[in-house]
C-alpha cells in the first residue's frame, strides 16, 4: 500500500498528535504513524499532574513559565479533562524555610500565582497533611486525564483531515542525498507493508527518538530517565502535594478521579519496552511520600508503573534530576544536512501543545506557508461536556443499563458504541479509550465481561483465553511490587476466580 502526504509524523504521544492537530486546523495535509495505540509510550505513564510550572520555578524557570502558560491555555481548551484541584507545596521540619522564600520568589518571577499559608491554614484544607509541617504555599496545580486529552486532540485532527496509521512501525528511511525520498513500514497486526511518501517527517517519538534517527545515519545526545509511580485504592488528598524542595523522589502526590498517584523516581534507563519497578524504588517512594502525607504509609498500593523521559544534556552534571524538562525542536537541514526531517522530543507532557506549536511554525517557514496556530484558542471536542466520577455517578444514576466495570461505572452501551466505530485493532486499544480497568480492581472483574462483549458481537480476534492470560500477565507485572497486606489476599481471591471458576 502506498500513501502520500505533506507530513508524515512519526510518533502517536500527545506531542504527535498535537502536532497532527496543529497542521490539519492550518490546513497542511499529514499522517500520523505509530507503531502502538495512542499513548502507549510515556504519554500514557505521567502522573496526570496539570503543573503549574511550580515544581521548576527555582531550578528551571524557562520550563516553569511553559508550564504556567499552558497550564492556563488546557483549562481552557479542554476543561472536560481536567480537574482544578488546586496544589501545596509543604515545607517540613527537616526542609526549613529557606527554600519556601526563594521559591515564592521565583514563582512570582515566573508569573505563577503563589500564596503562603500557615500551618493552621494548610491543615484546614487538608487534614491529612504531616501535622508537623512549618507552612505551605498554595499553587494552580491539578489532575488531567492524559487520555481523555490525546483522544480529544486525535478527534479534533480527524475532523479537519488528518489520517492515522496505528499499530504500524517504521522498518527503513530511504535517503537520497540531502532528502528522505520514503518512508517504508509494516502492520504489525496484519504483517502488511507499505510506503510513505511525504514532503516533510516529523520524528515525535520521545524517548526513541535515536531509534528513527539512526535509520537516516543521525543521533542526538539524549538521557533516558525512569520514572516510577504507584497507585493508590483511594483518594487520599484533594489537593496536589509537593514537597517544597528541590525537586527529588517521593515528593508528588497527586489525586486523580478516585486514587491518588504517587511520584516520582528519576532513574538513567537504557531500557526503552522492557523495565520494571523495583521494590527498591516503591520503599523509597512510600518512606519519602508518607513524610508528606503519613496515610501513604498505610495507603493500599495497587498498581505500580513507569515511564521513559527524553532528557537532552545528558552530560550534565548532578544526575537526572539537574537536566532541563524543556524540549528541543531539531531541524536536522541545518544541524545535519537532512533538509526534510525535523525532531521533536523532551518537554513534559502538559507542554505537548507548545511543542506541536512550535514544530508546526517551524515547518510552515520551511514550506513558504502564511498559517497561523489556533490550538490555544480552539476547544476540543467535548470541552463543553462533564468530567470525573461525579459526572459518570450522574450519567450511570439516569440510565443504569448493564454495567462492565464497577470500579469506574463504565457501561455496555458506552463500550459497544466505541466498538461499533470499528477502528480498533486491538485488545488494549479499547482499554486506552474508556476507564476500563484503570480501578481499584485494575481490571480483575471488567476484562473478562469485556471479553465477552467482544464475543456477542462477533469482534473476537484469535483465542479469548489467550488474550485474557497475556492481560493477567502485563497487569502482575504492575501489580508484584505493591503485594503485601490486604492486596496479596485480593491477589489470591483473583487467582482462585481465574483458575478454579475460568480454569485458566
């Protein structure tokens, strides 16, 4: 199969479909092509923290002021995922003062709105907070749903011509001088290959980045960085909590829909598919988080994952934690000769807008096209609609039909409807589209009515069972390091149903 287009964008993060949605708005023709589903890489593995730049006001004030800029720019565009829960930064006994002054300072510098509390205030907004902590200083921060965020920007790009290719990797650049003449790339469901022709290739792949870039000769120095999380049963705060420090582990916590999400490692990884958490980095994370919050260290853990950083100057000298969050945009005709490619990477993910912002300016001066960005302006689709539980409790009261998972009230009629559009390919892509197993049960009770919904409507793809062991396997992988208490005796029960009820 051959296609042909203006761009071709590598990479289905939220910076490429950003970018996909930046360039349709413009109307300059592209097609995305990702060798997974939609946020497969660590734009489905953040912590869903909606910054306020706070976190890098003292030690990176550039990133800081992108942060504070888009932070007000997504409340706007796309409310529909986002929930304004506002955020403390806590100064402990053993943190002082000093850096609660020279952060506020800095915060003020970067023009993100900061007040200080004392004690007695912060306690009052969040009684769980360590009774011994010095005072706080309240910040814009809050919770986003990164998938509910990319499906609305994938909707938006469709709408104005944008086309995806999923589940499709790239297996060669065809180099022709000072030009990338085609794009070759294989189904990796269907085995199909195909070729793409494109004016202009944007690699947005993040963290494998070189791995596109190695294949047109090129490399850019980059570290990689592992950042775990873990998952709590319950929320456990209303507010972000960070610790009011420089940035370090275990100081984030961060309350998404029912659970709270507790962050972050910061660990150089070579592995870019194949990495684990280590019961090393969840004691750290729990012993750091509960001297914020001393309920994480009673808290049921149900889930424990990670992400892969891009991080550019990788030389830097004080490890990870001292490398910039800010992205680098190449364009690879000056750095290097290749006049048609373009690379994007590093920048956390609530500057995904900024960066296809700045990626789709770069490539309209290199094709003589007069368009501007309208991303910051322009609501995505749904931006008019609810959010959260409390939306879902409302929607799930009115009209009850048959539930699929009770953890987060998802509905037949929702899940058929979605599978009716007949896109999906594969089994985890139904899963990155509603809040199937993202519950307290991580999809122990929904996947296998899922399964079976799958059945009913003939949409089965090779052995159920098979399909439903290769889950159970991905999801112990998450689950292993959290396993003690009241979880390995939920674990068990699991085990019992699946093998002594499914004989699996």
């Amino acid at each position: 199969m051959e296609f042909k287009t203006e761009v071709l964008i590598i990479g289905g993060g939220a910076t490429g479909v950003g970018i996909s949605r930046d360039l349709a708005l413009r109307g300059i023709p592209c097609i995305l092509l990702e060798k997974g589903d939609f946020a497969s890489g660590a734009s489905g593995r953040n912590h869903g923290l909606l910054h306020s730049g706070g976190r890098y006001a003292v030690s990176d004030p550039d990133a800081a002021r992108e942060c504070i800029a888009e932070n007000q720019i997504l409340k706007h565009i796309a409310p529909h995922c986002i929930e304004q829960t506002g955020g403390l930064f806590v100064s402990l006994p053993e943190d002082g003062l000093d850096f609660q002054n020279q952060f506020v300072g800095a915060c003020e510098q970067a023009g993100i709105p900061a007040t200080l509390l004392s004690r007695d205030d912060a306690l009052e907004l969040e009684p769980r907070l360590n009774p011994a902590l010095l005072g706080a200083v309240e910040v814009p921060d809050g919770a986003i749903d990164p998938f509910s965020l990319i499906m609305a920007n994938v909707r938006d790009a469709e709408i104005h011509g944008a086309r995806f290719l999923l589940h499709t990797e790239v297996l060669s650049l065809l180099v022709d001088g000072n030009t990338i003449k085609q794009v070759k790339a294989r189904n990796r469901i269907t085995g199909e290959e195909s070729s793409i022709v494109a004016s202009y290739i944007v690699n947005a792949t993040g963290s494998w980045a070189n791995h596109i870039l190695t294949l047109a000769g090129l490399r850019i120095g980059m570290a990689l960085s592992k950042g775990s999380m873990l998952i709590t049963n319950q929320r456990l705060t209303q507010r972000v909590i960070n610790r009011c420090r420089k940035p370090s582990d275990g100081d984030i916590l961060v309350p998404n829909d029912t659970v709270s999400i507790l962050g972050t490692t910061s660990v150089r990884s070579e592995a870019l598919d194949d990495f684990e958490v280590t019961p090393e980095e969840v004691f750290l994370l729990v012993r750091e988080g509960s001297k914020m919050v001393p309920a994480v260290e009673h808290a049921r853990f149900i889930r424990a994952y990670a992400g892969i950083r891009p991080l550019i100057q990788p030389e830097a000298e004080g490890g990870d934690r001292t490398i910039s969050r800010g992205f680098v945009l190449i364009d690879h005709g000056e750095r290097d000769g290749l006049h048609n490619l373009i690379t994007i990477t590093g920048g956390k993910f609530i500057t995904y807008r900024l960066m296809a912002e700045r990626t789709s300016d770069l490539l309209c001066r290199k094709m003589g096209v007069h368009a501007a960005c309208s991303t910051h302006i322009h609501p995505l689709p749904g931006s008019t609609e609810g959010s959260g539980m409390r939306n879902r409790l409302q929607t799930f009261s009115q009209d009850r039909g048959e539930t699929i998972c009770e953890c987060e009230l998802v509905k037949r009629e929702t899940v058929e409807s979605l599978l009716m559009v007949g896109k999906l390919k594969d089994f985890l892509d139904i899963l990155h589209r509603v809040r199937l197993a993202k519950g307290t049960c991580q999809g122990a009770f929904c996947v296998y009515r899922l399964l079976g919904v799958l059945h009913d409507l003939k949409l089965s793809k090779g052995d159920s069972n098979t399909t439903l062991k290769a889950f159970l396997n991905e999801r112990w992988k998450g689950i292993r390091p959290v396993l003690w208490g009241v979880s390995v005796r939920e674990e068990e029960m699991i085990e019992s149903i699946y093998k002594g009820i499914f004989n699996l």
